[in-house]
C-alpha cells in the first residue's frame, strides 16, 4: 500500500480511536453520576445501582485506554501494540453485544423488581428512613403518586401499612405526590384524582421513562459498535501493511 493510503488509515484510526475514547470517558461519568444519585432509590431497586455503576466505570476506563493505546499504536505503527488493541476491542464489543441481549431478556425482570421495590418502599414508608426518602425522590423525580396511582396511599388499598396506622393517614398521601410541593398539599388526596397531585402511577412512569431512555441508549449502542468495529479493521489493516 503506498504512502498515501498508509497515512489516511493513520488519520482514520486517530479519528475512531478519539470517538472511542470519547466512549469511554461518557461511560465513567454516567457510571460517577449512577454511584452518586443511585443512593436516592437502591433500595427500591434492591441495591443493584452499586454492580452497574461500577461495571460501567470498569468499561469506561477500559474504552478509554485501549482508545489512547490505538492513537499510540498507530502513530508508531507498532504491531505487537496494534495486535492488541484488536484483541481487546473486539472482546469489549464481545461484552457489550452480550449485556445487550440480556438486558433485552431480562427486562421483565427488572419491571417485577422494580414493582417489588415500590411495594417494599409503600409498606416501608415513613418507619426506613432509606425508602422514605427513596420514595420521595421517585415521586418527585417522575412526578407519580404510588405504585399505580395515589389511591395505593390509602387505607383500603392495604400497601402502606405504617404511612396508615401512624399519623392517622387513611386518605392521605405523601407531599411529594403534589405537583408543588408544600408541607400538608397531600392530605386527603388519597381517595381519587385530584389536580393538585401527579395521579399516574411510579412503576409505568419508570417503566416508559426506562423504555425511552433503551431505545436512545440501543441506538447510540450500534453506533458506537459500529465506530468500534470500524477501528478494530483499520487496527488489522495497519498491522498487516
């Protein structure tokens, strides 16, 4: 291959690999920003924020070197260095193809988990300080009342079994249901829909707040394959020439 093509693989691989490295660096942070905001609602979620925070951080710093090791490699055209960094990129792919799929699989899974931890936060609400302010944040956050709406709050619907027997709140529900929030804005409002309370239901507004978020994050995800694939065949291209 003449010098010409040999320097436009060059300048396509500090491209790619700056995209990958870009990757990687997006992958920490959100990884930073699921650690940190996580603590508002692991409980409800049965603390699974911790593993998926720190396997994206794991995976983000992976990206990002392999990333400067392409850039390092190509400039150098070392071929033991190039070599690996297919190796390794190709196995990242490998990895993110495969939690994918299964995060595909197991979205049932996670609504049944994320409904068991809304429960668990209900019947928990006001005696764990964790799941009161879990649930708080969550209902504020997606802007929803309850578990599927604000009459999980009163006493016939049997879920908020210490919220009912303290404080005598049978047809209350929590001030943070209210669309503005102010100390007393949810008493008596348990019993149907009100304007001034948010009345769907916090499992299927996560639920399509996670759903719309997938589709983004899938469609990102083959771009980013895709930009990764692509570098792994200018890496073997590199190597070979």
């Amino acid at each position: 291959m003449g010098s010409c093509g040999n320097n436009l693989m060059k300048s396509l691989m500090f491209i790619f690999n700056g995209l990958v490295w870009i990757l990687g660096i997006v992958l920490i942070i959100i990884g930073i920003v699921v650690l940190v905001e996580g603590n508002n609602w692991d409980d409800i979620i049965d603390n699974k924020t911790v593993p998926v925070s720190i396997m994206l951080l794991i995976v983000g710093v992976m990206i990002a070197i392999v990333g400067f090791l392409g850039c390092c490699g190509a400039m150098k055209q070392n071929t033991a260095m190039l070599l690996i960094y297919a190796i390794v990129l190709s196995i990242i792919i490998l990895v993110q193809l495969v939690a994918g799929i299964l995060a595909f699989i197991f979205s049932d899974e996670a609504k049944e988990l994320v409904s068991d931890g809304l429960d668990k936060a209900l019947d928990e609400y006001g005696a764990s300080k964790s799941y009161t302010e879990g649930l708080d944040w969550l209902q504020e956050f997606f802007e929803c009342c309850g578990i599927n709406a604000a009459t999980d709050w009163k006493k016939s619907s049997d879920i908020a079994t210490y919220w009912i027997s303290t404080g005598n709140h049978t047809m209350d529900v929590p001030d943070s249901c209210c669309k503005t929030v102010e100390t007393g804005c949810g008493l008596g409002k348990a019993a149907g829909v009100s304007s001034t309370i948010n009345n769907k239901g916090c499992l299927d507004q996560a639920i399509d707040s996670a759903y719309d978020k997938g589709i983004m994050m899938g469609v990102c995800g083959f771009i980013f394959i895709a930009i990764e694939l692509m570098a792994v065949v200018l890496a073997a291209l590199l190597r070979r020439n």
